[in-house]
C-alpha cells in the first residue's frame, strides 16, 4: 500500500513547493519597482520594499533643503497596485501633504488606480520628525511630489494633491508652487495664518495650555492640545502678526497661482480652523456661556497685518466659485468632551456616507458643513459627520487640464523656481528670507519635464506656453523657450 501513497504526497509536495513559488512572486512585484537615484542633488534612496494585502509598500529617504537653506533628509512612502508596475503602466500620483497617511488609507487609493505618495515620519529624536507646516514641512512636501513625478510609473500629467488642517494649507500651497496639478482636496485648511495662528496664540491659554493636565481636563482640550503649533512656528518666523510674513506664508497671498481645480471642505463648528478665515456669510455665532470668558473668534481683532485682512472667499474670482452649504445629516451627533478623550465612547452608528457636492465647471468649489456655532470641546467638526470627495477626485482624473491650468502668474513662480530665485518669501526671524527651493538640479528638473508635461497636452497648450513665456518677467531660458523644453 505504500507505493500508491506516494504519488500524492509527491503531488502534494510538489503543490506546496509552486504555492511558496507563486506566493514569491505575489510580493517580488514591489521589488525594485521603485529604484533608488544618483547623479544629482535630491536624489532618493529606497530604504525598505515589501507588499501589503497586494499592494506595493516603498519607503525612501529624501534628501531636501529646509526653510533655512540647511541640508535635510526626511522620509517618504509611496503605496502602488500590482498592475500600476506592469510595462508601459502609467498611473496618476495622489500626494497626501504634511501629516502621514497611513498604508490603509493610500491603499484606498492605490486600489482606485492611483499611486499614493506621503511624507512618513519618526519619533522626535529619529530621522524624519514631523515638523510645523510653516517650516521644514513645506520644504519636504516639495521635495516629495518632485519625487513623485520622478517614479518611472507614475503618470506625471496627473497630480492630485490632498490634505487637511495644517496639510489642507499645504494641499493649496503646494497647488500654487508645483505644476501641473489637475486637482486638490483640502479639507478645513489654514488659508490665513495671520489669523489662525494669533486665534489659537489668545485662546490656548484659556484652554490651559502649556499645562497639559489642565488643557486635558479644560473646556476646550482640543484646541489647548494644537496651542504648541505657534511655538514651533515661532522657532522660524516672528510673533509680531502685524508683520507681512503671515501674510506671504498664508493660501491667502497666492490664490492667483492655485489654476487647478479645488475642494475645500470646512465647517461652521470648527474651534481649530475657523470659518471666520473663509467668508463673511456662513458664520454661526458661538454661544459665549459655554466658552471661557475671553474667548474670541473676531476675524478683524485677530487679523493683525492689513494685506491678511481679507476672508478667503474675497480673494477668489467670483465666477469660479460654487458653494454648497450641507445641512447636519441624519443620525449625526455632538461630539462631546468624554468623546474626544475616548473616541470608543461615540456610538457606533454613523451617518450614511455622503459625497460631497462639486462644480465641474467652477475652479473652487467649498463645501460647508453646517452644523450651528462651535461647541467648545470640538476639534475641526462639533458634530460627527461622514462625506467624502471620492467622486471629485474621480471626475478630475479622468478630465484633460484646461489651458489655463497655466497662466502668467504660475509661469512666473515655474520660471523662478528654474532660476533658483523666489519672490515674495517670507521672512525669517534672523532677517533672511525663508528657502522655499530645493535643490536646483531637483527643482530644474522637475520644471523642465513639468513644461514639456504640459506642451504635450496639445498645440494650444504649447502655444499657450510660449505666448506666457514670451510675456514673462523672468526668462532663464533666454528669450524664447527652446524646442527641448517644448518637446
């Protein structure tokens, strides 16, 4: 009986040994999908390889220049489908600005055919710290879309930007610094530090701030929570709010360079990122008995520096604006101080999900939740809400650019970024304007290849480019842009 016996467990074995070998392959798919660089300033490093739940899991280390021109090294994560790799693939880059996504959230996107990019970051005494938004964050962020558009799989004509809070600003800073970008997502964005930053400055203290056990147990532990961000600001730039910096730092002062289409998500309730900073027509007032008494949300009071004393929505072309004010939905909920300490304690049934409503004409679309006067122990929201932007995203991949993703005032800001010469930097607080560059081998190249990105969309495009070029103060290129650059 024992020869019959071994012909199956010789097939079994066999089996197992070519399961081993496919399961091999399963994860081999990441490996050296992403390579490493040389040759230039900029370059990246892949530090680990490994596949996740059938996705690709990169981390590199990028080297960068931060906000006081030093050399910096962070790290970043890229997040990829199996099929993103296969010969010829091209995918779109969806760059998740300043605050981690975790590997779950990118391979949400990744499953939808995007290749997702993000800083990754370490504890305080490792390699890659996070850092404030205002400060060497913006430089990293840079550096990694620069990456971004520099893997050989990704679709460089599609750039999709997200971000919220302090990542919703850099969402739209980065929307005006790099190009081309197709479409942003910031949801509740810092547009104007000169406010935010002085609101948080004169109500962290009455949240308890810097004791920790008082702004814990205080009336509002969120906010007291987020007061440290003005000190890390101040490690770079001034406390004078009076002074333009605040201003140059601020979504606010360059709206003329943000051409793509945007979603700005924001909230009536929120105590970290008021609505004061967006419009002066969906404000809800706050009930003053339930708040410390002090409390101030005034816009104009908080606004310091007179060119920042202007809402959002002011500063935005008034036939490119859709607005959406979204009543609370059904089954939402106040989330209350004992919520915020214990999230397991908010009841587990949800709102049903909601996409959030958009223009497909109109550049900006903002999408306010409506939710009545924030509640004190609110962070962004007061109330508990579930909406989301996937059918933004969606539509905007699938769209060709406009023309006038380019016009002459982002030409301007590409053409000095070549130069290696920024106007309008903030200053630091030693008197020297703040870096916004990164290497110039990595940022003229990234410029470069972005020109001819944009060329190839079509002959109005190109057409569109030398007419702006021909206009434009800054010229590196000598008078006329060369046919390497249009091709």
């Amino acid at each position: 009986m024992t020869g019959p016996l071994r012909a199956p467990r010789a097939n079994a074995w066999c089996l197992a040994v070519l399961c081993l070998i496919v399961l091999a392959g399963c994860s081999a798919f990441a490996k050296g999908a992403v390579p490493g660089e040389s040759g230039f300033d900029g370059a990246v490093t892949v530090v680990s390889e490994k596949e996740d739940g059938g996705c690709g899991v990169v981390t590199v280390r990028v080297p960068y220049l931060g906000v006081q021109g030093d050399a910096k090294t962070g790290l970043a994560r890229v997040v990829f489908s199996r099929d993103a790799v296969k010969p010829g693939v091209k995918k779109p880059a969806f760059c998740h600005v300043h605050y981690e996504k975790d590997v779950g959230g990118a391979k949400h996107w990744a499953e939808k055919g995007w290749v997702v990019f993000t800083a990754a970051y370490t504890g305080a005494d490792g390699e890659s710290p996070i850092d404030a938004a205002v400060g060497n964050g913006n430089n990293l962020a840079r550096a990694v879309i620069e990456w971004a558009r520099r893997v050989p799989f990704v679709d460089r004509s599609r750039l999709h930007i997200d971000g919220g809070s302090q990542g919703g600003y850099m969402a739209l800073e980065m929307s005006a610094e790099m190009f081309p970008v197709t479409s942003t997502t910031a949801d509740v964005p810092v547009v104007n530090w000169d406010y935010n930053l002085n609101y948080i400055m004169k109500n962290g203290a009455l949240a308890g701030y810097p004791d920790k056990p008082a702004v814990i147990a205080g009336p509002m532990p969120v906010l007291g929570s987020v007061a440290e961000l003005a000190d890390m600001s101040f490690k770079y730039f001034t406390k004078d709010f009076a002074d333009e910096t605040w201003y140059r730092l601020s979504p606010l002062s360059c709206t003329d360079r943000i051409t793509n289409p945007v979603l700005v998500a924001c909230a009536t309730g929120d105590m970290l990122v008021p609505m004061e900073a967006m419009t002066r027509t969906t404000l809800r007032p706050v009930d003053p008995e339930k708040f410390p008494a002090g409390y101030t949300r005034d816009f104009d009071a908080l606004t310091l520096n007179e060119h920042a004393r202007r809402v959002f929505e002011d500063v935005l072309p008034k036939d490119q604006v859709f607005i959406h004010v979204q009543p609370k939905q059904e089954g939402s909920y106040v989330i209350t101080g004992e919520m915020v300490l214990d999230p397991k304690k908010q009841p587990k049934d949800k709102p049903k999900d909601l996409d959030r409503p958009f223009s497909k004409d109109k550049q900006w679309s903002l999408f306010y939740m409506d939710e009545g006067g924030a509640l004190p122990s609110a962070g962004h929201t007061s109330w508990c809400w579930n909406t989301g932007s996937d059918k933004f995203v969606r539509y905007f991949r699938d769209q060709k650019p406009a023309v006038s993703i380019l016009n002459a005032a982002k030409l301007k800001r590409i053409m000095e970024r070549h130069a290696g010469q920024l106007s309008d930097l903030p200053m630091l607080n030693d008197g020297r304007p703040a870096n916004r560059l990164n290497y110039a081998a990595a940022e003229k190249r990234d410029v470069e290849t972005a020109l001819r990105d944009y060329a190839a969309f079509g002959p109005e495009y190109a057409e569109n480019l030398k007419t702006l070029y021909a206009a434009c103060p800054v010229k590196p290129f000598g008078e006329t842009l060369p046919e390497s650059v249009l091709h």
